[in-house]
C-alpha cells in the first residue's frame, strides 16, 4: 500500500480494495474536509505517521505525536542487538534511556517476559505516549522522568541501553522537511553531535553491574568519535559495532571494565 492509499484508506475507514471498488461511496462534506486537511498537511511536509497519530515498529502498533521522534528502522538493528545480549541473562534488568515513544523498551518487555525495564525521559509529554503504548501493548514497564542517570539514585542494570540525540546543531536546519516536524530535543546534541554520548559515558558505569553492557545506537560517521569518548572514560572497552540496512555503523557495545 502506497502513501496515498494508506491516508484515503485510514481516513475513510476502509481497506485498499475499497478505495478502487466501492463505486457507490460517496464522500460527505466532513469526509471531503477532512481529506483537504490531510492533504494540506502532507504537502506541507508533515509525516504521516504524525498525521495518522500512529505507526509500526518491530511489528507492534504504536501511537505517535509531534512529542515523540517517529521510530526508524535502523531503531530495530539497535533493539536487535540488545535481544542478543539480554536473551543470555536471567531476568535481565534493563534500562532505556531517553524512552521516547517508548518503542525500544516496549519491544524489550514484549520478548524478554522474565525481564525488568526501567524507562527515562526528561519529557513528561514523551512519557505520557511512552505509558499508552505500554499500556495498548500488555507490557509493564516502569517509566521514570529523570534528565539522564540524575534521578536513578543507586539503581544499577545488567544493560543500558539508548538512542539518544546524534544530530549537530548548524545540522538540524538542513534536514529534510519531515523532521522539521519532529521534536528538537530528540534530535540536537550540540556542535559536533556528540553531546549525549559524552554525558552517558561519564556516568553510566556507576548504574551497570560488573560486566555490564551499554548500547547505543550511533549516526553516520560517529563510530570513532563515540569510542574515543568512552575509552577516554576509562570505564568502558569496545566490544562490537554493528552496521545497518545501508552498510553504516549503526549500533556501538561497550562492556564496562
């Protein structure tokens, strides 16, 4: 299904085959108005899933707003990768930092049955969608509105795992029109993007337990900076990279020492 189809279908409540085979469907003047403003929307860039108030990620239904970055599919190689570790652990306990729409945590908790998620963000509104989904998914986890570590105390977890904020400041202007639209705390992480990374590195080996893993997914042409940033640390060692769909790095482990 096309974009088209997939905004007529929603909007009309009904499926592709309808949209071409119902001859008889007439569409009232709220349908008609609603449509306009759908369009109007659209062509001024907004994303769909924005428009739609939902999307799809690692095959659950989740709801977006303009409070929450929409999950991408370089996202899923980042969850992937977690999955991987955390299927070896017994009752796993997890933390997702900068939860978002809560769509890593959520996709955790879905597989991981036996395992504890803990969830931050420093947006109330980001946790308000983050809580729905949870709830609209079946799966329990404890959402925690903190600025990073700051409100964790002494908690530690056998994963940390993050997407956080990657994009340079003098680089968010030139993006493409969809991400106008996206929330900006999710996406600038100062002059060199690397803002997040540094933050985390500093503190997070005193929320993991011995041998503890961070992964974080990474933007394009970071992998060397961000593991510089956590060997300079001192509390972490490299231990995989992995690319995405595209063949750039993606997703970076780090185990602490």
């Amino acid at each position: 299904m096309n974009e088209t189809e997939l905004l007529f279908s929603e909007v009309l409540g009904c499926d592709r085959t309808a949209l071409y085979l119902d001859k008889a469907k007439i569409l009232d003047q709220d349908k008609l108005a609603l449509i306009s403003s759908v369009l109007k929307r659209r062509i001024k860039g907004e994303p769909i899933q924005y428009i739609l108030g939902k999307t799809e990620f690692m095959a659950l239904k989740l709801k977006v707003n303009r409070d929450v970055l929409i999950p991408r599919p370089e996202t899923e190689i980042l969850v992937e990768t977690t999955l991987k570790y955390a299927d070896k652990i017994r009752q796993a306990e997890i933390l997702d930092l900068g939860t978002g729409s809560g769509c890593i945590a959520i996709s955790l908790g879905k597989r991981l049955v036996n395992a504890k998620i803990d969830a931050i963000d420093i947006s109330d509104k980001a946790l308000a969608v983050a809580e729905e989904n949870a709830g609209l998914n079946g799966v329990k986890i404890d959402f925690i509105r903190s600025d990073l570590f700051d409100s964790l105390g002494n908690r530690e977890y056998d994963i940390i795992v993050s997407n956080p904020p990657y994009i340079a400041d003098d680089e968010i202007g030139r993006l493409q029109p969809e991400l106008q639209f996206e929330p900006r705390v999710a996406l600038s992480a100062g002059v060199d993007g690397l803002d997040f990374y540094r933050r985390i590195s500093l503190k997070a080996a005193g929320h993991l337990k011995k041998d503890g893993l961070l992964i974080m997914e990474i933007g394009f042409g970071q992998r060397l900076g961000i593991e510089k940033t956590s060997l300079d640390s001192g509390a972490f060692k490299i231990t995989e990279a992995i690319k995405d769909y595209s063949n750039i790095d993606r997703v970076i482990v780090a185990q602490k020492i």
